[in-house]
C-alpha cells in the first residue's frame, strides 16, 4: 500500500457522521452513494485520499472531488451525478412506458396469459434482460397472480364488527374459541425412501405418493391463550359438530360463557345443534358466524396452517392411526407453550379495503360487460 502524507481531517457534524454511516451499510442506495459515504467517513478519520482510493478501489482525484464536494454541498453532494457525466439512457425515448402498458394492459398474441420477458422482448424488439430490469423497477410480476374473494354476504358488515370486537375486546368472565374443521386429511405415504438434508442441498422426497386414508380434524383455539381442544373423527356431519361442542362445554369451566367464531357450513346450523343450544343449561353459549368467503377471518386457519406447515407437509405416514398420532403429538407439544394469533386490524379498515375492492370489481365487471 503506497503511504502518503494525509490531507486534514474531513471536519463532519455528529448529525453527518451518523448519517454517512447509513449510506455507508446500506445496500438498497446506489453503490456509488455507498462508495462515497464510505471514502468520506475514511477522509473524516484523516486517512489520506492515495489509501483512501486503494481502499474504495477508485482514482485517488475522484477521492479529492468527493471531498471537496461535500465541503461545498454537504449531505445534497454525495452520490449526486454531476451533469453530463452518468450512465447515458440507451433505449428510445417512450420505451419504457411502452413495455410498462403492454405488460399490464394487453397480452401476447399466441393465447398465452400473460407476458415472458422472452416474448414481450420479442414484441419490443429489445433484449429480455431490459425487459426483466424495466418489470423490477416498476414492481411488475406478470407470472404471478394473488387469489382473492370479495364476501358479497349481505351482513357482511354486522357479522365483520361483531367477530372482531370480539377479538380485540373480549367479554369477561368467557373463553373465546376460534372453531373449524380441516376435512379429508390424507395420510400419505411416499412410493420411496427420503434422503435426509446434507450441506449443499435440501432433504429428498418423491413426488409420488400411496394414500392410506383420510380423517377430519375438528379444532378450537382458544383466542386468549393459544391453547388448541382437538378431535378428529370419520366425518363431519352435526352429528360430529354437536359432539364437539359437547367437549368444548365440558372443557370450560361452568362459571364462564362460551363464546364460538365459526363460519357459516351447514352442519354447525343443523337442528341437533340448535335444539342443544336453546336448552337452558346452554344459556353461556354463543356463536359468532363469519360472513360469507371469509376464512380469513376465523384465527383458527393459522393454527391449521402452522400444523400444516411444520407437521404434516413433509409428514409420511403409513396409516389413519399414525397420521392422528402424529397429530395429537404435535398439538400437545403446541399447547405446552401455546402462541396466540393477536388480531390487530379495526373493523372500520377492514370495511373500507373491502368496499374499494367491491368497487373496482363492479368496474371490471362493468367493462366486461361492455
């Protein structure tokens, strides 16, 4: 490394310091913001402008025009691109733009249901690398597509603050569950061997597979404390629902209400379950229906996913009775240190994203239509 008799001090401001610091671990900024914050924190130290350069890999004047410029400017100069110097736009005027409507606005002419950057670069007559760079600045992902569902049901609304209020301010003295059922579990069984994860590369596993039956897991979450009543059963008829709401009743204590969220299936409205409930006895009993399409809504979903996820995904079991094993093992290991899901959006935010989206999809239906 070539010594050399240092320059003064860069003098910096607290204030500039810290903030030169930001760019200089930054690694959304643009790397020559990056690279000048870090030659400037050097220069503040009294490092010379010739290590300076080694250091940072550049010419030791474009250290000495960093420095001065930021004494001229301050924060305004670093990365700034002086005018005429900078990477010079090579693509005609409006193509950008051009590639941004095409890929949101029209699809390609062979039936394909959406753009590649192959085909629209094709299109464009420009090289799929440009295509690719001009979706990521503009956030376009054309392949990919987001399911969704707006609840057309007509108590949307009242159904929507009631399940949330429920959420957010429980009433006293009550246990709040979030009861659903996962139907038609499959317990699968893989056609070879897996291999186990090694360095390099992920744990093996056939993409084929021997189904060995299925049951269907009943499950309420109590919304307080995260701790999961399970059953799981041949079917899922009221006859099962009743039975389950039997062990939920007998699992609280008889000086608190029950209060159930559960969605709108037939079975939780059958006449076995009404005729239990209207009894006096069940007087503590109350259920909360989520509106229409709205699974979203019941807390319960992210428990079943979280089972899904870490248990039964990659899960291979030879029979019913090891897949239900296996079940009951994971969630009596769950609720020894049971996490509740903390419902935290107001019913009021919910309503009003909902009535945007009712709103611009009566307007594509509208255009459709037309």
């Amino acid at each position: 490394m070539t010594h050399s008799l240092a320059a003064p001090p860069l003098p910096l401001t607290d204030d500039e310091r810290s903030v030169l610091e930001k760019f200089a671990k930054s690694r959304t900024m643009a790397h020559r913001t990056v690279l000048r914050a870090r030659a400037l924190l050097l220069a503040a130290q009294g490092v010379a402008n010739n290590e300076i350069a080694e250091l940072v890999n550049v010419n030791p004047n474009s250290v000495r025009m960093w420095r001065r410029r930021f004494e001229e400017e301050g924060l305004e100069g670093v990365g700034k691109v002086a005018p005429g110097r900078g990477r010079k736009p090579f693509l005609p005027e409006g193509t950008v733009a051009k590639v941004v409507a095409l890929t949101m606005n029209t699809l390609p002419e062979d039936g394909s249901t959406q753009w590649s950057t192959r085909s629209l670069a094709k299109h464009m007559n420009i090289s799929h690398v440009t295509v690719a760079r001009i979706w990521k600045d503009h956030g376009l992902k054309p392949w990919k597509t987001d399911t969704f569902k707006v609840s057309t049901d007509p108590l949307f609304e009242e159904k929507l603050v009631d399940v949330v209020g429920l959420y957010m301010n429980p009433p006293e003295r009550a246990v709040v569950f979030s009861f659903d059922e996962k139907t038609q579990v499959q317990a699968l069984d893989r056609t070879q061997p897996s291999l186990p994860m090694k360095k390099g590369r992920g744990a093996t596993m056939t993409h084929d597979y021997k189904r060995h039956g299925t049951t269907d897991l009943f499950a309420a979450m109590n919304v307080a404390t995260g701790e999961v009543l399970h059953d799981t059963k041949t079917r899922h008829s009221s006859k099962e629902v009743l039975d389950f709401f039997k062990f939920i009743d007998a699992s609280v204590s008889k000086n608190l209400d029950v209060h159930v969220v559960l969605d709108n299936l037939s079975a939780h409205k059958a006449a076995p379950i009404a005729t239990w409930l209207a009894h006096p006895q069940r007087a503590r009993w109350h259920l909360h229906f989520t509106p229409t399409s709205s699974s979203w809504l019941n807390l319960v979903e992210s428990w079943f996913s979280q089972l899904t996820n870490r248990r039964l995904k990659k899960g291979t079991f030879s029979s019913v009775t090891q897949l239900k094993e296996a079940i009951g093992l994971w969630t009596e290991n769950w609720n020894e240190d049971p996490q509740p899901f903390i419902w935290k959006k107001p019913a009021d935010e919910i309503i009003t994203k909902v009535k945007r989206g009712r709103t611009k999809l009566a307007l594509v239906n509208s255009e459709t239509d037309h």
